[in-house]
C-alpha cells in the first residue's frame, strides 16, 4: 500500500515538473520579443547558444559568428539584377558578419508576388523595400502575426531609429498601428530636406520669362498672363504656333498645386481629400469646399482657352519628357525640368498667391513616404541582429553609406565639404548615364528604402535646391502622416471610401474637360454626401484622434 502511494507521489511530480519546464520552454520563445526570444528559437533550432550569445549589442560586427537571412526584396528596373554584388551589400556583409540573400521582385508584380508568399506561408526573414501599405501591417502583424512587434526591439537595439522617433513624434504617430505595435521600419525624408519633400515642383521655362520682359510669377492671376503670353508669342521663332504654354504627366498634380493658393490643402500631400478648417479648428472634407470649386473653375480656365497641353489626360510621363526635350514647354510639374528634358533654362516658382490671399505651398509630400519598407518575420531566427542590421542606415554614417559609398572610391569631398559622385558615375567612360553608372554599386534607385534621407549626402539637382528654398516660407505649418485604420474602418475605406475618392476623381476630369458644366456642382456634392460621406468623415476623425494620441 505504501508502494503504491510512494509510486503514485513519483508520478504526480514528474508530471508537474514536465508541465513546469514546458511552461518555461514556452515563455519567451514567441519570436522578436526580446534577445530571450531569439536566444529560445536559435537553441530549439540547434543553432548552438542562440542568437543573445552570438549578438554584439553595438558596434560591428554586429555577431561573432557569421548568419545569413533571406530577404523577400523589391527591385526597380534601373538596378542591378545582383543586390549582393554591388558595392555597398558586399562591404556591409563584411563588416556586419551577415550574409543577406535578397530574392528580387520586380516592382511591377510585387503587390502579387509579396501577397502570394504571405497568403501560402512561403516567406523569408524579411520583407526589404517591399511596399507593405499600412492595411498590410495590420492584416500580417497585429491580425495574424507574420510580422513581428518591433516596440521593445527599436528600444533595445536600434538607437538611431529611436532616436529618429523621438525627435520627430509624427513619425512614431505614422508608423504605430491602431493595437499600439509598430511592425516596420520606414523610407523617412527629413521634414528639414523641403526639396526631396515638394518632390515635382512647378518649373518654368526662364529663357521665355526673359524674352518676354517678365519675372517670375509671384500669384495665380501672373501665372494665367504668362501661360497667355507663351501661347500668344512665338517664342521659339520658327513661325509656328506650337509652344505649350503648362504641360505635365497628370491633370491631378495640377491640383494640388494650386489648391494652397485658395488655402487648401493645409496638411499636405498625405491627406488629398481632408485638412484643417482653420475657422473651425475641425476636419474639413476640403474637395467639397467652396473655394475648391474655384480651383478646378480655374483650371478649367486654362483648358479652355488651351493653355494646357490637351493630352494632359491620357499622356504617359516617357511622352511627356520627349515632349520637353523638344524645349516647346513654357511651364511643367515634374521631378526636375532639367534632368527630365535635359535643359538647363527651368527654374522652380515659389507659393503662389491666391485671389483671397493665401500663399500656401500645399505641394508637400509626407516625410514617413513608405511606411513598410521593411518588417521582419516570425521565420527569422535573429530578430534581434536583424534590426541592428536595420539600424544602421538610419544614422549619419549608415546613411551616407547607403546614398554616396565610401569616400575616394564612389564619391569625394569639395572644398565646400559638400559631397559628389567620382567621375565613374557623374561622367562615366563607358557612356553610362549616372543612373546606369550607379548600379554596381548601389541599390536606392527607385526608391522605397528603409533608410533616412536628408540633404547633407542625398544627391540632388542644385536647381530643385532652389526650388525648395523658395517655398520654405510657405509650406504648411503641420504636415501630417498618413492616418492608419482599424480593420472595420480599413474594409470601409477601402469599398465605400474608395468609391467616393474615384467618383470625385471622375468628376472633377469631367469638370476640367468642360465634360460636366459647374451649374451641377450642388448636385454632385449632395452625390457624395449620400454615398457615406458622414460615415467617412467620422472614421476620419477617430483615426485622427488616435494619431494625436500616440
């Protein structure tokens, strides 16, 4: 009877002490929570002493011994075919002691390819300048947990960054999701680099302005007599009526130019359908304003009267270049006129002001450009090396790296002591233009990189420097990022709000076109009223509300 009591005793205990270290194999080991985390997968995974042993916590390298990680990578046609190969990834393995594989993706089927390999669970570690729109983050991080929290990682191990989201608190505002996670790492412009920021500023064509006698417009009333000017004069002499007096890739960039001339807009490019009513303090749904409707009658205007290139709604930006390159445009919205149409004659304009008085450069694009350039996944062994391996390029150093090299070899330093490309790249023997020349050593172009621009080592026309000086006075006071959504306002927004953003769209072309006359205004905005507008709005503000309180 004792032995059977003795024995019954044994049993109870080794099966507690069997729940008690399957309780504490389990603890910890949820992946990206801490070096814990990392240091129970890499064990699990007979990865010896795991990833805590392995990890420097600063400095470089940035483990003793080497790992590689697999990368899921976005790639724009203009770049090397072979990531590893290039100068700045073969230079970083080496002294980081981490090999990184990147699977490329062309940009064009990423949004396919990225949501396949999500929806079957064939990823990799992580997803490099891949795109993942806010709704993305939400759905494979806070829903499903693909993508791992990255709070206590950025705070352990990533002091650039967090320093980067303490400076700058629209930033952590922009990237947190409505659950309280940040699940990636951004492409972040300094909100004090204002020409990357403006990005197509309005140019126009100084050679013409001087022909004419006239300086640079200063409001929207001497723009209208320049643009009538150019189509009135031959200012190319060859006895034909083909100068263009405003030309460019898309009706809407029109817009968005001039709506801060009626003080539209007031919160930058982030938000093209709300902004601030600065009378009432409150959100306003500004497409619908008034004074928005003069905008489009003034565009209208220009249409009519055909100081518009009339194949501003169906011409691609490659014809739009050719088209420039033939030096017949008296004014464009582009990145820069003279690298687009090879001329040296455009110079950017300033804030134009308004009928009311507003000058208000509204034309600001949001320094957060792409929140999910980068996330890690919950298959990645080494979160903890993988942010550190993140961290770097966005400090100073890692930065310059990135964009510009290693001095002496990609680029050198002016007496000035501002930076430019060697001769390889700037005027390459082999015909090469510098976008071309780039390639074997970098990887930025097209953009999408997780990594901090500023203007200190990001390589830019000295022209859209100027440009960016100019509207410096009058940008928006507040640009705001990009609001993020729970997953019920997120199915709204994406089904009804995006049929009221396309219907507006439609009608605002039919509007400019003279398609639609402006007497059916009052029709049209009781269209969108019905369409859910109070709904939208209302999603909105608790977005907005949340995005304050982060």
């Amino acid at each position: 009877m004792k032995r059977n009591q003795w024995g019954s005793l044994l049993l109870v205990a080794v099966v507690t002490l069997t729940l008690l270290l399957s309780a504490c194999g389990k603890e910890g080991s949820s992946p990206g929570t801490g070096s814990q985390g990392g240091e129970a997968q890499g064990e699990a995974k007979g990865e010896g002493q795991g990833e805590a042993g392995n990890l420097n916590p600063s400095g470089f390298p940035i483990v003793k011994e080497p790992i590689s990680l697999t990368f899921f990578t976005g790639k724009d046609a203009t770049n090397s075919s072979k990531f590893e190969e290039t100068l700045v990834w073969k230079e970083y393995a080496k002294k980081t002691n981490i090999q990184v594989n990147f699977q490329l993706v062309p940009f064009e089927s990423l949004t396919e390819k990225r949501n396949l390999a999500l929806a079957s669970g064939d990823y990799p570690d992580a997803f490099y300048t891949a795109r993942l729109s806010a709704n993305d983050l939400m759905k494979y991080g806070s829903q499903q947990g693909v993508l791992i929290p990255l709070n206590d990682l950025i705070d352990q191990y990533a002091p650039n960054f967090k320093k980067l989201l303490d400076q700058y608190p629209d930033l952590r505002k922009g990237l947190t999701m409505p659950d309280g996670n940040i699940y990636s790492f951004p492409t972040f412009y300094s909100p004090e680099f204002l020409p990357v920021l403006i990005g197509t500023p309005l140019w126009i064509n100084k050679k013409w302005l001087d022909q004419l006698n006239m300086q640079e417009p200063q409001t929207i009333e001497d723009y209208y007599k320049y643009l009538q000017a150019v189509k009135t004069t031959d200012l190319n002499g060859n006895g034909q009526a083909d100068e263009i007096p405003y030309s460019g890739s898309s009706v809407n960039v029109i817009k968005y130019q001039f709506q801060g001339a009626w003080g539209l807009g007031n919160r930058g490019l982030g938000h093209l359908y709300i902004d601030m009513d600065p009378d009432k303090d409150q959100l306003r749904f500004y497409r619908l304003d008034p004074k928005y409707k003069e905008v489009l009658e003034f565009i209208h205007k220009l249409y009519a009267e055909e100081l518009i290139d009339p194949e501003i709604f169906t011409i691609k930006d490659a014809a739009f270049r050719a088209k420039g390159a033939e030096g017949n445009i008296g004014s464009a919205i582009t990145n820069n006129a003279g690298t687009a149409f090879n001329l040296d004659h455009y110079v950017g304009l300033g804030a134009l002001k308004g009928p009311y008085g507003d000058q208000l450069y509204s034309h600001v694009g949001v320094p957060l450009v792409q929140p999910g350039s980068m996330a890690i996944t919950n298959k990645n062994k080494y979160p903890e090396a993988t942010v550190r391996w993140m961290d770097y390029f966005y400090g100073n150093e890692g930065a310059l790296f990135y964009f510009m090299g290693i001095e002496g070899v990609t680029y050198t330093k002016k007496p000035d002591g501002s930076l430019e490309y060697v001769e390889d790249i700037t005027n390459n023997p082999n015909g090469l233009t510098m976008t071309q020349a780039r390639t074997k050593y970098f990887t930025w172009n097209g953009g999408s990189y997780p990594a901090i621009v500023q203007e200190e080592y990001f390589p830019m026309q000295p022209s859209s420097i100027e440009a960016g000086k100019k509207v410096a006075e009058y940008k928006p006071s507040v640009i705001w990022n990009k609001f993020n959504y729970t997953e019920e306002e997120s199915e709204f927004m994406m089904s009804v709000g995006a049929d009221i953003q396309t219907f507006i769209l439609e009608t605002e072309a039919k509007l400019i076109a003279g398609d639609m006359p402006f007497s059916e205004w009052d029709k049209y905005v009781d269209t969108v009223k019905k369409m859910g507008l109070d709904k939208y709005m209302e999603i909105e503000q608790a977005a907005y509300e949340r995005y304050n309180n982060q």
